[in-house]
C-alpha cells in the first residue's frame, strides 16, 4: 500500500521532474556541449574545439564590450532602483487616505510589457520627444538627435527606464518586509527616545536587510539579462554602446547560427551570473530567507 | 507643522505620481489621436483591419489562458506531493527553484531552439506552451499552502472509501483556492508579457503573440506612432483590468516572493 | 470484433478514395514573403494560373516573415528538409549555394540571362543558382516646396555632389526646423546601404575584383566617405524610419530612399510636392551607381521535383505576370527587361527614375561571409559618423578586418 502511495506520488509530481529534464536541465547540459565545438547551423562539419571558444571571446573587442557594457548596466540600476523603492514603501507604509491609490499607480509600469514600455520610451527619448523638450527646458543639453543615438546618453537612458519601470514592483517587495517588523521594537524605539530617523536607521534598516538581499540578488539576475529593451530600442548601439552581454549571444547565436560561440558566451555570463550572486551573499552575511 | 508635513507629503507623492504614470497616460492619448490631431478610434480599427491584430490578441489569450490552467492543475499536483511527503529529497527541488531562478534564460534558449526544431514544434503553439506549463516556484507556493491544510480531512475522505482522485481535485483543490489564484493570476500576467521565448519559437504571423507583435512592427515603414500606441493599448488593457480587479491577491503574492518576473 | 473489422475497413476505403484524386497531384511548396493583405491575392492568383496550365501540380504556398525569414530557411535547409521552391534576399544567396543548398541552374537558364537583369548575386563561382525576380534601389527624394522656400528653382535636379551639398546647406540654414539631408543614424543593416552609393559613384569598391582583399583603403573610398560625412552635416541624422516620417511632414529637403516611400506618400499624403533624381555623382561624366538590392527565387537541391520547381519560377518571374504583381505592390523594378520596358508601367509617376537608377544600380558582393563584411563595413561607416575614429583610421581598420576575413 505505502510503496504503491509513494508510486502515485511520484506521477503526481512527474510534470515538473519531465518539465525540469527537458527544458532545462537538458538544454544547461547540451549548451555547454555545444560550446566546446565549433557547431554552425549550415556547416555540415562540427569539430570539438575545447576552450577554442571561450578563448577566442575574450579576444572578440565586441564580447569584452558587451560584458562591460553589462556591468555597467547592473552596477548603474541596482543601487538607484533599491533606495527608490526603499523610498517609495516608506512613504507608502503609513495609513492616510489614498494610499491604495498611489501604491497601485506606482505599481503600474511593472506590470505593462517591457515591449511596450521600450516602444513609449523609444518615442519619448527621442529628438522632440517629451523627455528630449523637457531636458532641453530645464536648461539640460541634450544630445540633438534624441538620447537614444549619441553613444554618450544611450546606455544611461535605457538603464534610466529600467531604474523607473523596476522600482514599484520592488517597492511592494519593501512593503511586505516592513510589514514584518514587530510594532513593539518601535515602541521601545520611541521609549529610549530615538527619533525617526534613529528608528529608521536602527530598527527598518537591519530588519530589511534579507529582503534587501533578495531584492538585490534578484535585480542583478534580472539586469545582467536585459534583452528586449536592447533589442526595441537600440539593437546595440550606436558604437556598441549598448551591446549587451544577452544580445550578443542573441546576434552570434541567433542571427548568425554560430551556435558552439554563443553558447560559450551565455556559459560565462550564467559563471558571472552565480559568481556575483553567491558573492553578494557573502557580503551581506544572510541566509536565504524568502 | 502636522499639516504643512502633509501636504509636503502628498505634494511628493503627487510628483512621483506624474513621473510613475506619465508615460503610459502619453500612450493611451496618442492612441486615440487621429491624424488630424482631433479624438477617434480609427487608429484601433486599423490594427485590427490591416495589421491582424485580432490574430496576436487570440493568440496572447489563448496560450496565457492554456498556461495558466496547466499551472493550477500541475503546480497543484506537485506542490501537493511534496507537501504530503509523497516525495522525497524536497531539498533538491527546490534547488530547482534556484536553477530556475537564476540560470539565465538565454543559456537554454538555443537548445531549447534547436530541440523545437528536431521535435518539429518550432513555430507552433506547442512551443509557446509546453515549456511554461509548470513552473517550481508555483509549486513550492501550493507546497506552503497545503501544509497548513489538516490532513484529517484527507484521511476521513479516504476512510469513507473516497479514492485519491476524488481526494485530490474534489477535497483539497477548493481549499486552496486563494493559493491557486494568486498563482493563476501572477501566471497569467507573466505569460501576457513575455516576449523571449515567443519570439525566438514562432516566426509566422500565425502564432505570433501580442509582445512579439508589437516590437516587429516598429520596423515596419507602413505603421505610423499613433497606430503603434493603439497595439500597445490593446496589449496593456487586459493586464490593467486584471490588476485592478485582482489588486489584493497580487500584491499579496509578491509580498510572497512567489513571483518571477 | 467483426463489426469493428468491417467499420474500419470502411472508413480505410473512404479515406483512400477521397484522398486517390490528391495522391496523383504532384506538391511543389513555394515559401514567400508576401503576407500583407494587399499583394496576397496577387500570388495566390499566379499560382492559380500555374495549376491550371498544369492541372498534376498542386502548389502549397508558405508565408514567411522578414523578421525571421532566414532564419527559418537556414534551418530548413540544415535539417535536410525545405520547400521546392524559396524567395531568397539577394545578399543571403552566396550562404545557401556554397553550402550546396541551391540547385545549379546556370545551363537550363541561358537565354533568360538576357532577359532579366542582375544577376550578380546569384552567381557564385561562375555557377547560377538564383532566377531574379523583384528588385529595388535607391534613389534621391527632394521636397520641391523647401526648395523653392530656400529660393532654389524647385524643378532643380543636383547632378553632382557641389550640386547636393550646396542645395542641402541652404535648406538646411533656413532654420532650426528645417533640414537639408536626412542621413541614416546607427541603425544595422541601413547605415551601409546609404554610404555604398557614394563610395560605387566615386569609382570605389569594397572587395577587389577577384574577391581577394578589400579596398576600402583606396583615395577613392576616403574621399566618399569624406563627402558623406560633409554632406551629413547639413542636415539631420536619424534612424530611417523617422527619416521619412520627417520627409512627410516637409521638414527635410532631400533623402535617399526606396520605392516604399513612393507607396507611403501615395497612401498619407497623395498631394506631397516631391520630385525623384538619380543619386548625384561626384563630377559630371561619373556614373551614378546606387544600391540595389532584390528578391530571388531558387530550387532546394534536393528537391524531387527541380523541373517543376523551375518551371514555376519561370512562370513566376514571367513578364506578365512582374507587371500583375508590381503593379499592384507599387514596385518599380521588376528584373525582366520587357516588364520594365511597358508603357503602363512607365505611366506610374517617379517608377522612370528607379528604373533608370536601376541600370547602372549594384549589389552587395555575392559573397559567403558578407555577413560579417557588412557589420565591419557599417562600424567603419558608423565610427567615423560619431567621430569616433577619422575616416582614414575607420577604412584601413575595416579594410583590416575584413582582409582577415577575407583568407581562406
């Protein structure tokens, strides 16, 4: 009976341990086959080339330009992003009338498509665009043919909008994390004296940390992987200044078929990827809470 | 004092508020100007007319509604397996939820291609779909819940000769409603928007999904701003209605961490 | 049991006498890239036409999309699998007939060679693989009303380079609204296209003529790109799209472009005062050599039915049936000569100007790894339209680059 119960278990489960295997567990083990062969799709021969690949990408100006364009990318957003949801589920914390109201139109660019975000910003950051008239109005000195085609401005406007359609869904986040924290330690906050700012920094601050965590582990994931912007936007440049780690394995892997490169490629981003996370872990010192 | 805060206050929110919708209240108004310059519909007839945007919404609807209502019932069944311990090594599952987190998705993309095409599914719903039809982090969501469930309830079912199906879908699946409908809802949003996977699996008009749709006709010379906008309105409306209808369960899933954007 | 036997044994019966009629039809597939609603029924009736004159033949059409096309092609081809017969863009022809993925069909097409025009790109060691069939350049568009605003005659038509530079400049100085040459910003696989008019005009080249190594290093390709970069300054530098968007509303004076435009003034603003030139040359007696590109029709090596395949694309490409079909797209080039040489067809307005063009219009080199020469031929364009390198260094970088790609 038990053995026969544990059998139907196992079919029970059997969708996500079949979803798992063949969707990715095997394309994880067969990309990093790929990547020590010279596999092309119109090729007929495919040679193994062991570390050719890997060798050959920190050779390519264009790979080392998109991993630092990467960087960048990650490096620029994530702090912006966390102090301004912080901000935003502090201000939004408190009952007052409305509160529903701001939270949900804080909310709202997270939960649009990215696509369509990256076409209403395509227009609005270009020339005569109304971020382009409102820079220019406030005095600001704007490339003139619009944000997204001077290599000075383009990565930056795009990690800009990332910055604005990011910070309410990681503001809810926020939210839920203050909601944790025991009213009493504000109380006795209060009783020792300790002013608002004394209690953020002493009793918020230290109680978000593993949702600060999460948040910031889950964001450099995210952006390290930044596509669709890239690819509506800018498709790369102007320069390759917008070539990013994704869209490179996009171009070599998908439009030019070159299979064993990209895949070598998306195998050092995955190794930077759990490198930088495993890393932030350490930093922070905090278990895994979520 | 109190009341110059407050007003300070709202005066912030009020600001951000501008910043934060600004740009999608910009879409909608420039989806109902006509060319003239004056209020009209016709930039939605159009895309509909001539650009088969009725297609790319049935398309959008109906793989998001098959995914969700494969993720209820599979996120169900596994979750309930391993919350009954019907299962063992629950810690390596949900190191799958860490892979699934954290391997970037461009790193299976081209097996995942290369193996569509072997199967002869690239290009077809089957490739929209099968690949999302469960996904770990549900799974561990319906875990959490259905260990708070009595197992009682089960037992005296089974005592009453009930049999596990009817145990299953009969019994415990209406006690975790709230459960699955946070998941089918965060499902059903993620599925809305993706655009990845549809566009690298399908490339004909035929299976083309509302996203995919949308950053394609940016190319085309034939499409102008505001047309652009009214497709965009179209992809948007149905998620908007969703949010505000379903606001509480949403943010309460977040505030789970069980969402994956 | 037996009345299971019988009842399937029916049912067998009645699939096989309903399918009897088709099995004898021979299928021949045909994968195409015209979807839009508006030149659809123009192929499905062509097709028509080809199963009735052979009434064994069923053809099955497949749309394909620009977006993701080749791609599908690619990996048709690869698996073995793949149509009888495809639409190919003229610079992916090389990819799929050195890789043996075309059939050979240079002696079955010997008096079509004189025929159709451009067949260049379908040569690939002195061996056809491709029948041309619709093709396009570009041309100078000129907005008559910002002219005659500058006080240059409106009917003026810039034959050389001073010619274009100085009428641009005018325009262009009339104000911070208006422009005077719309030039192409970084975007892939356009900024090129503009830049190789001027090089070609200026007796430049890319690649010498055996294909060996580059020239982007020649006198010839510094001065035009030197004359680019000039002439871009007078004006304004966006992408394509917002290009034309911006010709429309009467803000540019001139901008380079294809016959698409002639079919988007004709749809949004039919009384546009416009007028159409050939691209300017750098001294009178130069040729003017534009850009060229075009859709060609080939038969899957391995595909059992090559004659058939053929004759459809015979059929296809048929006089007749180019003006049908370009007629109603409002193309202005299709590659037969007697298409492009009938009177209704010469009646369209501005299609004199394309097919003229067209005359003395190039293609990118049929080359196996053009891919990746155009990317290194973009950057050097790009590079020097940011300033980021002087035009010498972007050429001889390119000229570098690509030589490397160029050894066996």
């Amino acid at each position: 009976m038990n053995r026969y119960r544990r059998y139907k278990g196992w079919l029970l489960f059997s969708p996500w341990i079949l979803t798992f295997l063949i969707f990715w567990l095997f394309p994880l083990v067969y990309s990093f086959i790929l990547s020590l062969t010279d596999y092309r799709l119109l090729s007929p021969d495919v040679d193994w080339i062991g570390l050719g690949n890997y060798t050959r990408l920190f050779s390519d100006s264009d790979f080392v330009a998109s991993l630092k364009n990467s960087f960048i990318f990650v490096i620029g957003t994530i702090p912006f992003t966390t102090v301004i949801a912080l901000f935003f589920a502090v201000l939004l914390n408190e009952r007052f009338r409305g509160r529903t109201f701001f939270r949900a139109a804080y909310f709202m660019p997270s939960i649009t498509a990215m696509v369509v975000i990256a076409l209403i910003f395509s227009n609005l950051l270009a020339r005569g665009g109304y971020v382009h008239l409102l820079a220019q109005m406030i005095g600001l000195d704007p490339p003139a043919n619009g944000f997204l085609l001077s290599e000075k401005t383009a990565l930056f406007s795009i990690m800009g909008m990332d910055i604005w359609m990011a910070s309410g869904y990681y503001m809810l986040l926020f939210l839920g994390g203050l909601q944790t924290i025991p009213n009493e330690l504000y109380e006795a906050g209060r009783i020792a004296g300790a002013s608002r700012w004394q209690q953020f920094r002493y009793i918020t601050l230290p109680m978000l940390k593993p949702v600060t965590l999460f948040i910031i582990v889950i964001n450099s994931i995210k952006s390290f992987q930044v596509f669709v912007e890239i690819f509506v936007m800018t498709k790369g440049g102007p320069l390759n200044s917008t070539f990013t780690g994704v869209y490179f394995v996009y171009e070599t892997g998908l439009r030019q078929f070159d299979f064993g490169y990209a895949s070598a490629a998306a195998y050092i981003l995955f190794a930077i990827i759990a490198l930088a996370s495993l890393i932030q872990f350490k930093l922070l010192k905090t278990g895994w809470t979520a | 004092m109190m009341t110059f805060r407050r007003i300070l206050k709202y005066f912030i929110l009020g600001v951000i508020f501008v910043i934060m919708v600004f740009p999608l209240f910009w879409m909608f108004a420039l989806s109902l100007k006509s060319s003239g310059g004056g209020l009209t519909l016709e930039n939605f007839t159009y895309i509909f007319s001539a650009n088969k945007f009725g297609r790319y919404l049935f398309n959008s609807a109906l793989v998001g509604l098959v995914v969700t209502a494969g993720n209820i019932l599979f996120c169900f069944m596994c979750g309930y397996a391993l919350a009954r311990r019907r299962v063992i090594g629950e810690k390596i599952w949900f190191y799958t939820v860490l892979i699934v987190l954290m391997v970037p998705v461009h790193i299976v993309i081209i097996p995942i291609y290369i193996l569509m095409n072997k199967l002869g599914m690239y290009d077809s719903y089957a490739a929209l779909i099968l690949p999302w039809l469960v996904n770990p982090i549900g799974i561990f969501l319906i875990r959490q819940y259905v260990s708070t469930l009595p197992v009682s309830l089960e037992e005296a079912a089974r005592i009453d000769g009930a049999g596990e199906m009817r145990i299953l879908f009969k019994i415990v699946m209406p006690l975790c409603r709230p459960a699955l409908a946070i998941l089918a809802i965060q499902v059903f949003m993620t599925n809305w928007n993706s655009f990845l996977f549809p566009f690298i699996l399908t490339s004909s008009e035929q299976y083309r999904t509302l996203p995919v749709a949308l950053a394609l006709l940016l190319g085309y010379q034939s499409i102008n701003w505001s047309q652009l906008m009214a497709g965009s309105v179209v992809a948007v409306i149905p998620i908007l209605a969703v949010f505000l209808v379903f606001q509480k369960q949403i943010i309460a899933g977040i505030t789970a961490g069980a969402f994956k954007q | 049991m037996k009345r299971y036997s019988i009842l399937i044994c029916l049912v067998s019966l009645l699939i096989l006498s309903c399918g009897g009629d088709k099995a004898q039809k021979i299928k021949i597939s045909w994968w195409n890239f015209w979807t839009d609603a508006n030149i659809k029924p123009v192929v499905e009736q062509i097709v028509a036409d080809f199963e009735r004159q052979h009434s064994d033949v069923d053809v099955e059409l497949v749309d394909l999309t620009w977006a993701d096309g080749h791609d599908k092609i690619a990996i048709a081809f690869s698996s073995g699998s793949g149509p009888d017969v495809v639409e190919l863009g003229s610079d992916w022809i090389p990819e799929f007939s050195s890789t043996a993925h075309l059939m050979d069909i240079t002696d079955i097409i010997d008096n079509d060679r004189d025929r159709y025009l451009m067949w260049d790109p379908a040569v690939y060691q002195d061996r056809v693989y491709a029948f041309p069939w619709i093709l396009g350049t570009r041309i100078l568009f000129a907005n008559k009303d910002l002219l005659s605003q500058a006080g240059t005659d409106p009917e003026f038509s810039p034959k050389t380079w001073d010619d274009l530079y100085s009428a641009s400049k005018t325009i262009n100085d009339q104000g911070d609204d208006v422009f005077g040459f719309g030039s192409n910003s970084a975007e892939r696989h356009r900024l090129y296209k503009k830049f190789l008019p001027f090089l070609w005009s200026n007796g430049g080249s890319i690649l010498s003529d055996d294909g060996k190594s580059c020239r982007l290093d020649s006198p010839e390709a510094l001065e035009a790109l030197q004359y680019y970069l000039k002439l871009c300054e007078t004006g304004l530098t966006d992408t394509q799209r917002r290009l034309e968007d911006a010709f429309l509303d009467g803000k540019i004076g001139f901008v380079i472009s294809g016959d698409w435009l002639l079919k988007r003034i004709d749809r949004e603003k039919p009384g546009f005062n416009f007028s159409t030139h050939l691209i300017p040359v750098p001294h009178e007696g130069y040729h003017s050599i534009s850009f060229a590109g075009g859709e060609y029709l080939a038969v899957n090596a391995q595909s059992p039915h090559k004659e058939l395949a053929l004759e459809l694309i015979k059929h296809i490409c048929s006089p007749e049936n180019q003006i049908l079909f370009c007629l109603k797209n409002r193309t202005a080039n299709p590659s037969s000569i007697a298409a492009a040489s009938d009177t209704a067809f010469l009646a369209q307005p501005h299609f004199d100007t394309f097919i003229m063009q067209l005359e003395t219009s190039r293609m990118s080199p049929a080359h196996p790894r053009w891919v990746y020469i155009e990317g290194k031929l973009e950057k050097a364009v790009e590079s020097a339209l940011y300033k980021a390198k002087t035009p010498q260094q972007a050429l001889i970088d390119a000229k570098n680059d690509i030589d490397e790609l160029l050894k066996p």
